[in-house]
C-alpha cells in the first residue's frame, strides 16, 4: 500500500498489517462496550434485581459502587503484575474474564454470589482499561493514533446508548439473568476474535511503551483535570434522569428518548474528535471542556424550559464524549515513564472523579434541590479549564523565552 492511495495515511509506517489491525480495533471497541455495559447494567435491571434477591434498590445501587472501588485499587497492581506477558493475551483474558463474570452474575444464588462475580468482572476491567490504549496505539502509525483512539471510544459511547437499553429491555422481557448471559456471549465473542486476529507488537519497537512527550509535571496537571472535569460531568451524569422530570418537567414516558438524545450526541463526538486529535490534542479538550462548561450553565440557568433543556443535553452528551480518548491520548504523549502505569493511574484517577460526582451530586440535591446540580457540576469544569489554560499559557511562555534566549 503507497501513500498516494485511498486511506493509505492511516497505515503509513504502520507496525503490523492494516487488515489485522481494524480486526482488532474492532474486537478491542466491541470489549470496552461489554465492560462498560457490564459495569452500569444493574442500573438498569435495579427493579428486577431487587426484589428478585430480596434486596433494597439501594444494596443493589452498591453492585455499581464496588466494581468502580475495585477498578480504582487493581488498575495499577495488575499492570505491573502482567507488564511481561503479551498484551494480545492479556487483553483477551480480561475480555475472558467479563465473559465469565456475566455467566456467574447470571448463575448467582443470592446478593453475595453477584456481589463476588461484580467484583471479578471489575478486576478484568481494571486491567483492560489500564493497557488498552498503548495496546491500540501500537497497531497504527504515530500521525493517526489519536483517531484510532477515538475510534476505540466509540464501545464506551454505545454502551449507554445501545448496550445498556438493551439489556434493560432484555431483562424485562426474559428476566435479568438473561440479559447477564447476552452480554457474556458478546465478550466471549470479543475475546476469541482478539485471540485470533490482534497481532503482537514490541511496545518498544512502536513507540508506544514510553511517553512521547514525557513530562511529569504535566502529567499530574492531566490527573488534576481530570479528577475535576470528570466530577462535574457526573455530578450531572448520575442525576440527569431525576433533572429532566423535575426540572425541565419532561413526562416519565419521554425519558428514553431523551437519553437517546444524549447518547447519540455522545457518539457522534466521538466520531469527531477522531479527527482533530492527532492535530490538536490540547486545545481539542480545551474546546470540549468550554462547549462542557457552557452546556451545565445552560441547563442551570435555562433548564426549566424543556427545548433549553434539550439542547443543552446535547451538547453535555457532545462535549462529554471528547474526554475519555482525549485524555487517554495525552496520558500516552506525557507520560513521565512506562505508558500503561500512565494510562492504569488516569484510569483510577477517572473512577474516583465518577465516586466523587455521584457522592456530590447527591449532596447538592440533599441540601440544595436538584435544580443546582448543572451549575455545581460547572464549576469543577471550569476550574479543569482554568488549570488546563494556565498550563498551556505557562508552557507557550517558557517555549518564547527559550527562543528568545537563543537568538544572537
């Protein structure tokens, strides 16, 4: 394949053969949308679980709860643990993992069983989020691996979109243990075409091992965006339900399509972002965190009037949906030493941001009402802005000193 040919950018000084390497991003996509599909699915099966196990609606709520603890105490333990295995296998057991955690979640004889099998599930995801990326790297070009990060995304957009209305609508239909064994037959689908199809890359040799740009200082300035861009978002995230009925006073029977609104926004800012990301990684998330801002203030402000509302859950589910591949392609640029503990501590650092949102949201509507969640999620958006804009002002204004200083 010449340069000059259709497409052919995309696969230019590519490590491992172009066909191969859809195969497996494909396979990779289609395991971040069981994982986080398996992690929010009792969300949605929450009414049939419960009463099901004899348990109250909020022990079922924990089910979520500890998956997102144990990803955010394994992520790096794991890492390092399988740092010298392939990463072909290694992501193919955590897919096989998600796949026999679904099966024991749907064979679970009460609450502590599912407890058990939530938490082996989470182990898997642990370990997939924390090396899936410089996986995926690995097998493109440096010039698109942004895109191709953004086309991984693309699983995380449709499981709330599609995998997780799916299985509720499964579970309804078939009883929630069935809507469980769909989702294992899917990951243990995932698992076998990445066992076959995903290639082994030397991360040395591709470039992908290291950070390209390292930088420690901003590395933990990405953390620190991070953690607050994160928390505001699922401040409002985890309460945009109780906010549309409430607030905006949309009837219970337009919740659905209202939340397909939002996912499909989310979806198409994924398939966005792929193409400015390779370019402009900063301000890409400089732009996603402004458009974030300005859509919380919106449904803060004018969230009462219904077409208001709307618009600004579309441009919530737009925004939002540049920060997971944008943030995870900066983490493999700035990473001070070994890429995958980067990418295991941005992941841990991400699931204490989703905690921390959920904890403050429903601190905000216990004591305020649920009309402040927007603009309280906002703030910590916005204060992600104005460290993420300090730091690129401080680092243009060391880069014109140095050429100044260089000049005769």
């Amino acid at each position: 394949m010449t340069p000059n040919r259709p497409a052919a950018a995309e696969f230019a000084a590519a490590p491992v053969d172009p066909r191969r390497a859809v195969v497996a991003l494909v396979a990779l996509s289609v395991s971040a949308f069981t994982f986080v599909t398996a992690e929010n699915l009792p969300g949605g099966l929450l009414t049939l679980i419960a009463p099901d196990l004899g348990r109250t609606t909020s022990e079922v709520g924990l089910l979520v709860t500890a998956y997102a603890v144990v990803v955010v105490l394994a992520s790096l333990p794991l890492t390092r643990l399988t740092r010298r295995f392939p990463r072909r296998w290694v992501l193919a057991a955590t897919t096989a993992v998600c796949a026999a955690g679904s099966l024991w979640s749907a064979l679970a004889v009460g609450y502590a069983d599912l407890m058990a099998a939530r938490m082996v599930t989470a182990l898997g995801q642990a370990l997939f989020w924390s090396i899936v990326t410089p996986a995926t790297a690995s097998l493109f070009a440096p010039a698109v691996r942004g895109r191709m990060i953004a086309r991984l995304a693309v699983g995380n957009s449709l499981a709330p979109l599609l995998g997780v209305p799916l299985g509720t609508w499964v579970g309804q239909q078939a009883g929630w243990r069935t809507a469980f064994l769909l989702f294992s037959a899917v990951s243990l689908v995932a698992c076998v075409t990445m066992a076959v199809a995903m290639p082994h890359v030397d991360a040395e040799q591709s470039g992908t091992a290291r950070g390209t740009h390292p930088d420690l200082r901003r590395f933990v300035m990405l953390l620190l965006v991070t953690v607050l861009l994160v928390t505001g978002g699922f401040t409002m995230i985890t309460f945009v339900t109780q906010f549309l009925l409430e607030t905006a006073g949309f009837p219970d029977r337009w919740l659905s399509g209202l939340l397909l609104v939002q996912g499909t926004a989310g979806l198409v800012g994924t398939l966005l972002i792929g193409q400015v990301l390779d370019k402009q990684p900063w301000h890409t998330v400089v732009v996603a965190l402004s458009a974030l801002t300005g859509a919380l203030v919106l449904l803060g402000t004018l969230g009462h009037v219904p077409a208001v509302a709307l618009a600004g859950l579309a441009l919530f589910g737009l925004a939002f949906s540049a920060v997971p591949p944008a943030l995870s392609f900066l983490s493999l640029r700035v990473a001070p030493g070994a890429t995958e503990s980067a990418t295991a501590i941005s992941s841990s650092v991400f699931n204490i941001g989703i905690g921390g949102g959920a904890a403050l949201g429903a601190l905000v509507v216990a004591t305020t009402g649920i009309h402040a969640v927007p603009l309280v999620g906002a703030a910590f958006v916005l204060a992600a802005l104005v460290v993420l804009g300090l730091d690129l002002w401080t680092t243009r204004r060391a880069r014109t000193t140095r050429t100044t200083s260089r000049r005769p």
